[in-house]
C-alpha cells in the first residue's frame, strides 16, 4: 500500500520494512542514462523517462534532501520503500517496460496527468529495487501530444502531483529558490540539487568488522530543467546503502 495523509491508509503502518539492505549504486546511472539507451534494449514501446545531461552529480551541498516522496492528491508514494506494483493498486494498471544493457537495467511504469498536460514516470532500477520493483526515482515533462503513447491515464483524484518539497512542473525559479535554496549544480538550462548524508543502522547481529552498527549512506537528487523561468522536466531519485 502507499502512505496516505494523515487519517487515511498507510503503507508504513501496514509494512514493516526490513533492514537498510541497497547498496549504494553509481548515482551517475540516471545521469548519464542518454548515453546508455541508444545501445541497450528496452521492452515494449512505451516511451523511456527523460534524460538530464549531467555524466556524474555535483557535489553534494544541500542539508535536506531534495526528494524523498511523491505526492498525488492525499497519496504519498516513498523513494525507495513503495513498489511499482503498489503505485499501481493506487493509480490503476499500467504496462511496465524494462531496459537494460551492460551498464544499467531499469523497469518503469507511466501515467499521463491529461489535464495539465503532464506525463510522470516511476522508475524502478534493477540493482536498488530489488526483486520488489521498489521506486528509486520518478521523473516527470510536459507533453503536448494527443496520443497517450501506451502510458495509462492518472485518475482525476490523483491529478494533482507535487514532490515533498511542494516542487513541481512548473514551478518558478522564485519557488526554487524558496524551497530548495542554491542548487549544487548548473549546467545549462539544467539545475542540479543534490544531498549526501551518513547515518547509523542498528545491526541484530554483528557484521565483519564485529560491530553492532552500519555505517549507511543516504543520497538525494533532484534535476530541473528550467525554460522561460519554470521547470518543464525533471528526475528526482534517492539511494541508500552501505
């Protein structure tokens, strides 16, 4: 299930989640993904999420993470502990595609937001998902086109989308500034926020050091593409592991 706003159903309440088990994986994966899909293969037409032009992420200066849950109406879909499949159960079916090469393998579903013209993607990377299809990153552009291109249609009660740093499609570089501060990084129309925080994981057992406790790394990115003042895409994905 998907955490709800408070007072409806939640996920967290009715799955316990088990230890921090990801690895942390080269963040640059989703970076650089426009180089990676012209030799890969990718399973059924639907269309691929958007790319940004960064090869590796700037380094790390925000103090709270940029992203870390997608919220649609009084839904709330977490990074990396809500599935494809969950998304689904909430949103309504969807074809899931998947793509893979030797350098990254991914599964994704998509959703037209008709209304506001907008098409939202949940991303599942093979590595960091697990057998589970946990959502490691979403991603999200404004189309124009009439033709659905195979995504399903977001319901009306969902429509209205926004990340937990209330930053959205467009959005205006005013709310970016209020809301997520400096970015880390600019590269052209493209802005980079990115975090990259250290905590401990209590351990049941020893591990092969003989401690009790992991040392765990927990990142946070969110890129915007900006024109006319306004974001018109962006990718957003957090990862945690050891």
């Amino acid at each position: 299930m998907i955490c709800a706003a408070r007072g409806a159903w939640s996920l967290k309440a009715m799955r316990a989640r088990k230890c921090l088990r990801l690895r942390l994986r080269n963040l640059s994966l989703w970076l650089g993904l426009a180089a990676v899909l012209g030799a890969g293969t990718a399973r059924a037409g639907l269309p691929l999420p958007p790319t940004d032009p960064w090869n590796e992420l700037p380094v790390a200066t925000l103090e709270t993470k940029p992203a870390n849950a997608l919220k649609l109406g009084s839904v709330t879909v977490w990074l990396e502990f809500n599935t494809l499949a969950e998304v689904m159960r909430v949103a309504g079916v969807a074809e899931i595609a998947h793509f893979e090469d030797d350098k990254a393998a991914f599964d994704w579903i998509c959703y037209d937001n008709a209304a506001l013209h907008q098409r939202l993607w949940f991303i599942s990377d093979t590595d960091n998902g697990g057998a589970q299809r946990m959502v490691t990153s979403v991603a999200a552009q404004f189309v124009y086109s009439n033709s659905s291109d195979g995504c399903a249609l977001l319901p009306k009660t969902l429509s209205k989308v926004a990340l937990d740093r209330g930053v959205w499609l467009d959005s205006s570089e005013a709310e970016l500034a209020q809301k997520l501060g400096e970015p880390s990084g600019v590269l052209r129309d493209w802005r980079s926020y990115y975090s990259n925080h250290r905590m401990v994981q209590p351990r049941t057992t020893p591990n092969e050091a003989g401690e009790m406790q992991d040392d765990i790394a927990e990142s946070s990115y969110l890129n915007l593409r900006v024109e006319d003042g306004h974001v018109v895409q962006l990718i957003a994905g957090k990862m945690t592991g050891y």
